[in-house]
C-alpha cells in the first residue's frame, strides 16, 4: 500500500535550508492501522502531505496505492488523490461558507463518491460521528471536534482505500475523541482500508496496530535534523 526509500524533503527558510522530512524505509502493508508518531516539527505533516501527493520530495521513491507519486505530475497526484485517499488534515481545511453536509459532499466531488447517493451516504456519516443533529450548521457555528469529525467524514465519503490523518484527535474531549477513532478505526477495518495516523500523543498512538517512530525512519547521516 505504502513503500518509501530514501525520501527527502527540505524547505528554504531564508539562508538556511531546513531538512523537514528524511526517511531511509518505510513499508506500510493493505488493512494495516499504523500510528507515525514524533514531537512537533519532526516532520509529521510533511511525510503525511507526501504519502498524499500535496507535495513531491526532492529525492526519493514514494509508492502509494501503486502509483509512483514521486515521478506523477502535481494534476496526476490529485487525481490519484481523489480517487484513493482520504485526507485528514491538520487545520481540517473545511470550506467557511458551507454547512457540515455540503462540506463532506465537497469532498464527493473531487472524488469516485460523487454517485447519486452522496447525500445520502455524507448523512450517514455524519449521523454515524454523532452530527446527525449538526448536519445544516456551518464551521463556525460548531466546536472545533465537531468540524474534525465533518472533516474525518469528508475523507471517507469516497469510500478511499487509504485514510491518512493528521493529528486527528488534538481537539477532541479524551471520552469523544476515543470514540470518534474507534469508530473510524472500525470502518476502516470492515472495508479493508489502511489507516495511517500522525500523531505527537502516544495515547492515541496506542490504538493503531502499529507504532512507528519517525526519529527511526531517519538515515543515520539525517539524524539531527537540518545539514
Ligand atoms: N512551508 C514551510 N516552509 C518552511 N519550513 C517549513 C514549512 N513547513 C514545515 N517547515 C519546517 O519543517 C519542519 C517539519 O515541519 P512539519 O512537517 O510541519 O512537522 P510536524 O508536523 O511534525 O510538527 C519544521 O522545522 C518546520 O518549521
Ligand atoms: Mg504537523
């Protein structure tokens, strides 16, 4: 589902050049739940946008859902993205002006989920993490958890085979958020998909099958952070 070989990925901070994400291997199986867990600025986002395709490396082998996104161009990723991947992302990204519904049913349009009973199967979801009540409100008349949960809902509602999170959780009450997962991880395991968390918090690392430490996945010569 996921093979990575020596990825790279710098950013230029005025003079400086800034090594944001090195990975020497990384090998994630179909069906697995798999936690990449590092202290803030380890590059967590970072490898999460490139198993993506948001952004292409500057050396190395990405294999995701069995395209080579390092050699695709950036029209080719997003496609490949919709109709693969759903994205968690970190400040969710939900559309201001759109309810919880139409915003999960945004996602149904860059995607294969854009079929007749979107509406139906986006309300389902919502229903599903507890918004069944919250479906016609906007972003800024819910909580924060409550738009992580519309924004965890607009990433299943392509039915993808790969769901990457980022930091999912960070808003969430312990009891609410534990449940938002469990039940994420429960569809998730129902329809085969691979679920891949980054997470800074062990305890919720604590629920994947799989724990990987990004400060491992670092090429020894990487190791300490910007050259
Ligand atoms: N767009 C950017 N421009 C310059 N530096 C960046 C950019 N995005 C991230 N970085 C730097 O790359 C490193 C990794 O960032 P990030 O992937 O966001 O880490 P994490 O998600 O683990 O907190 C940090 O040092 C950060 O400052
Ligand atoms: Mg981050």
């Amino acid at each position: 589902m996921i093979h990575l070989e020596q990825v790279r990925k710098s950013y230029r901070q005025g003079e400086r050049e800034v090594l944001a994400c090195a990975v020497e291997r990384l090998d994630i199986a179909r069906g697995e739940q798999v936690a990449l867990v590092g202290r803030s600025g380890t590059g967590k986002t970072t490898l999460l946008h490139i198993l993506a395709g948001i952004l292409r490396p500057d050396q190395g082998v990405v294999e995701v859902v069995g395209q080579r996104l390092d050699r695709l161009s950036e029209a080719a990723r997003d496609r490949h993205r919709g109709r693969h991947i759903g994205m968690v992302y970190q400040t969710f990204n939900l559309l201001q002006p759109f309810t919880a519904l139409e915003n999960v049913l945004l996602g149904a349009l860059f995607g294969r989920g854009a079929g007749g009973d979107a509406p139906q199967r986006a309300e389902a979801l919502l229903a599903k993490v507890g918004l069944g009540e919250r479906m016609h409100h906007r972003p800024s008349e819910l909580s924060v958890g409550q738009v992580q949960r519309v924004a965890i809902c607009r990433a299943l509602i392509n039915d993808p085979e790969l769901v990457l999170m980022d930091e999912p959780l960070g808003n969430q009450d312990r009891a609410t958020g534990s449940q938002v997962l469990g039940d994420l991880l429960q569809m998730a395991a129902d329809s085969g998909k691979t679920v891949v968390m980054v997470t800074h918090d062990p305890d919720s690392a604590t629920r994947m099958q799989r724990t990987v430490d990004l400060a491992e996945l670092r090429p020894a010569a990487a190791v300490g952070g910007a050259r």
